[in-house]
C-alpha cells in the first residue's frame, strides 16, 4: 500500500468535521445503504472509511477488520480500544466458521475476594474505577492472532491510518464533545499527570483532538507487532500505571495472555441458520435459547411489537437471562452446559402454555435444573468482503472509556471488565446483572460477556451479519434486530432504528427507549402486573444483510455516528 495514499486519504478527513455525519435517533430512519460488493458499517465515520480504503486496496475482511480496530482505538475511545478485548466471528466466502475469544483474563494476583472489606462487603466502585479494575488486555493480541490466520496485508501497512489519524488528529463530533465534558472530572481525578483527552478549556465540536502518545505506541505495534504491546517500552509503561495506582497486571501476565480459537456455536430459526459466540461469551448461548424459546408462536402475524408479542419476548428474555446467571462462565474454568442451554425442546416447553394475561414474576423464576452440571461502552462492527468473507467484531473496554485511567506515557485508556466477574454472588455489576460461582474470580479467567457477533445464512449462503454494543442489553439487541428481519419484515436500516425494549430476570422490569411499546399498551402491561421503566437508547446494532441479488443492504444506528461505506 503507498504510503503517500494513506497520508492523502488521512489528510482529506482529518479537518472533516464528523459533527455532519451525527444522524438523529428515531424509527423513521428506514432507508438502508445499499452497495454492490463490499460493506464497512461502525460506530465512527472515519473507523469506516479506514476498512473501506482497506477493502478497496485488496484486503480482505480480517485485513478491514485489522485497520478498523485500531483506529476506533483512536477516533472512538470510550469503546474502541487496544487495552480492552472482544470477540470476533467470521465465516469465510465457503461458509466454513471460525471464532476468536480475546476477551481480558483476570490478572494472577487476582483472588474471589479481592473488591471486598474485611466484612465481606463490596466495596464501591474498586471494581470499576481505579487501576486494579482492568483485566490483562487482548485486543491487541487478538487482531495479531486474526492477522496471522486469515490476514492478506502486511501489517504495517493496516495500522499506518490509525497512527496518522492519532498523530495528525481528527475534529470530534458534536457527540464525542459532549462525551468527553461529561467524563472531565474522572479523567483529572484517575490521571493527575495529564492526558490527550483533557483540556483545559471546554471542549467543542470541531475541536483538533490530538493523541501522539496512541500515535507512538501504536506505531511500535506496528513494528514489533504483539511484543511492541505485550513486550518493551509499552508493556513498562502499563505495569508502570499499575504500579501508580495499586493495580495488579505484571509483565508475565502481559507476556502470557493468549487469544483463543474456539469453535462457534449454532441453531437455527425459522430455516436460517445462526451461528454466534460461544463461552466465555454468554451472548451466543443465550441468543440461540432466546429464538428457540420465541419460534413456536406467529410473531409475523402479530406484527411489531404488538401486545402478544412483547409480552413472549419479554417472557423469554426473563428465563433465559435466569439461565445466564447461573451457569454461563470460562469453558476453560467450568463445564459450560451449552447444547443443554440452547435445546429446543427445553426452551420452547419454558413459555408453553403461555399466559397472556399476568406477568411472570422474577422471584419465581429459577434456572433449570440440569443433570451432570458441575458448578464451579463496547462497539460493534460488519464488514462483508467482495469474496464474501465475513466478520462480525464486538470489543469493549466494559464502562464508557472504561476504568477512565489512560496508561501515562502509552496514551490508551485500560479497561474496567473485572466487574463483569461475579464480584460477589448474588451482587449485580454496572448492569444490573447478578451472577454466581461459575463465574467468580480466578487468576487467568475470563469474565463473563454479553458480546454476541453472530451471522446468520440462508439456504447456505450469507444473509445476515449483526451485533451491537450494550452491556446487558446486547443479548436482546441483537435477537429483536434478527426478528425485526425474519419476522417483521424490515429492512437493514429499519431493523435497527427501530425501538428496543429489554428486560434480564433481574431487576424484575421492562426496560423501554421512548418511542417503544406505544402509550396505551404500556398501561395495559403495567395493569397485568409488567413493570415499565423508560430509559434512555438500547444498544447501537450494527447490520448487513445479503439481499437474494447479491447486494448488501447496511443498517448503521442512529443512535450514535454510526456510519456505513461500501462499494
């Protein structure tokens, strides 16, 4: 790839303000892009055109996906990222599978008991703000992994525009001004020495933001590739920070982190076949339980979100998230029940019979019982090549920018994801959701995800390529897009501006975005004993569809600047 290009194509955005491409969020965004070969869709416009540019280049799918990793760790921090982890999906143009955990692992200082007083209390935010709450990164170990796989260009040449866009700046939205005022105050009280992201005066939409420590380190990936992350100057300056604020990631945890291959895992519904995310993600198995618990009812003659069918998606989302809490966790650690968990048979019996007028109560729902079990802001995003290889990409940093601690000297933010542990049973974590011993604390596990990249095929070719970030309400984003499509008939656009709702066992209530479940419907669900509580946006789906001649219709969510490219 000429460099010159790289520097010209760089150079032509870096004084675009993105505040053009700021959509706003509401269902009557309907018109999907539409493109003959290939799709790029992200959280950030200029993290799209970057796997565009690849794409065009002759890379393929896993190359894009390369280049837009690192540079959503540049124009988009609160999720992009090389010091958090994901997981990556991807079905080549055969329809042959692979899947890659490079989820953050518990550090091996770390012990079950480690966020709690000597009265065995929690103790607030340890877990999640303040260096001891990051995992042992693998973002950056997982795109290495990917690259020496399935990669076709040289490495250098997919991370040069995330070291330009870091070193020669880019100008923040309207949305990343107000993102980065909001979390100010964290970011002075967790970084005293200073950071990129904190200016002494107001930031503004326009803005220049400027980040050469991120242009530096990643320039030494760049040319070391994982040792200039996981070795050298960079890997001293991460234990450095740990060592500033009582953190407990050391060199050896930084030298033995390992991404995993793992076999993807599958189902289908309604004759599509849907493969996703295996454990230590929860969102595969859960997703696959969610669709078989829904696929005995007519959906599509009900219609969207219509009282019969609100009332068996919320059903089945409080049984299967009862299910979540019990026994998702490390397969490397437990005995994950997974073909159990997504049985049709079992899942389908839960909501059959069926009431239609009285809510099911949390507290007496209970997970299954299952023979032999022994106990013991994220961003998402799609690129389909011109081959028609595929890969869906969920990684996060757990909170909003994270634990809000930037590694001084190295310029990226550590993640918080050690809350996504068990911290202690029965306890909920940021999102609400409670856990138990399967995933309790360990050195060199995994915590639990709700991440779920999945593709779904029809009549064995590609059709569907989905996820979305969200914490808890990832799971539930993603099984209403893929019924938004299959069931309701919307388009890629419209299956994910549409209006959300959530609900996971516990808190016993149904989380709503403004424009979902219609007025008079919610004081119907609230009579029948369903407790309703607005919130604010559900998740930011990403989506691309296969349409039967060949071309790719992309969904990009207008929830944030989420953007879509193609050719």
């Amino acid at each position: 790839m000429n460099k010159l290009f790289i520097y010209s194509l760089v150079g032509s955005l870096l004084f675009a303000s993105c505040s053009s491409t700021r959509r706003q969020f509401g269902s009557h965004r309907t018109s999907p892009a539409t493109f003959n070969k290939a799709a790029v869709v992200t959280a950030h416009p200029l993290a799209s055109e970057v796997g565009l540019m690849i794409l065009k280049k002759g890379g393929n799918a896993v190359d894009a996906a390369v280049a837009v990793q690192f540079a959503l760790a540049v124009v988009y921090p609160n999720a992009g990222n090389i010091g958090g982890g994901g997981f990556m999906l991807y079905r080549n143009s055969q329809g042959q599978y692979d899947a890659l955990d490079f989820r953050e692992t518990a550090p091996k200082k770390a012990h079950r008991d480690m966020y709690l007083d000597a009265q065995k209390n929690v103790i607030p935010d340890l877990s999640l703000y303040s260096q001891l709450a990051s995992g042992v990164p693998g973002s950056v170990a997982g795109m290495w992994e990917a690259h020496q796989k399935y990669g076709k260009l040289d490495w250098k040449e997919l991370l040069l525009p995330a070291i330009e866009l870091a070193r020669k700046g880019f100008k923040i939205s309207e949305r990343q001004a107000r993102e980065f005022e909001d979390h100010k105050e964290r970011f002075i009280k967790l970084n005293p020495t200073g950071a990129a992201i904190i200016k002494n005066t107001t930031w503004q939409t326009g803005d220049l933001f400027v980040q050469e420590d991120l242009a530096n380190t990643i320039e030494r990936i760049a040319n070391e590739g994982r040792d200039g992350f996981y070795k050298g100057k960079t890997a001293d300056m991460l234990v450095a920070e740990m060592n500033r604020g009582k953190g407990i990631i050391t060199h050896e945890d930084l030298t033995s982190y390992q991404a995993r291959w793992r076999a993807p895992i599958a189902s289908s519904y309604r004759g599509h076949k849907v493969t996703s995310m295996p454990p230590p993600s929860s969102g595969g198995t859960s997703l696959l339980a969610l669709l078989k618990s829904v696929e005995q009812f007519p959906l599509r003659r009900w219609g969207f979100q219509t009282d019969s069918a609100i009332r068996v998606i919320v059903e089945a989302e409080r049984h299967v998230y009862a299910n979540r809490a019990k026994y998702l966790g490390d397969p490397d650690f437990i005995n994950v029940p997974v073909q159990q968990l997504i049985d049709s048979t079992k899942n389908a019996a839960k909501l059959n019979p069926f009431n239609f007028r009285q809510a099911t109560l949390s507290k007496n729902v209970n997970a299954d019982v299952i023979p032999g079990y022994e106990s013991e802001q994220t961003t998402h995003f799609n690129i389909v090549d011109e081959q028609g290889n595929a890969v869906a990409i969920t990684t996060t940093l757990n909170d909003s920018y994270g634990s809000g601690v930037i590694v001084d000297g190295a310029g990226f933010l550590l993640n918080n994801e050690m809350d996504d542990f068990s911290v202690k049973t029965g306890v909920p974590n940021m999102y609400g959701l409670t856990g138990e011993k399967a995933n309790e604390i360990q050195p060199g596990k995994r915590m639990l995800s709700s991440m779920t990249p999945t593709i779904l095929e029809k009549d064995g070719k590609l059709f569907m390529v989905v996820g979305t970030p969200g914490g808890s309400t990832i799971i539930t984003s993603v099984f209403q897009t893929i019924l938004n499509v299959i069931d309701f008939g919307q388009n890629a656009q419209a299956a994910v501006s549409s209006p959300r709702f959530h609900h996971q066992w516990l808190p016993d209530r149904i989380d709503v975005e403004k424009d979902a479940i219609d007025t008079t419907l919610r004081d119907k669900l609230t009579k029948d004993g369903y407790v309703i509580n607005p919130r604010g946006t559900i998740g930011r789906v990403e989506n691309i569809l296969i349409l039967p001649n060949g071309k790719l219709q992309a969904g990009a969510d207008p929830r944030g600047d989420d953007t879509a490219k193609g050719y």
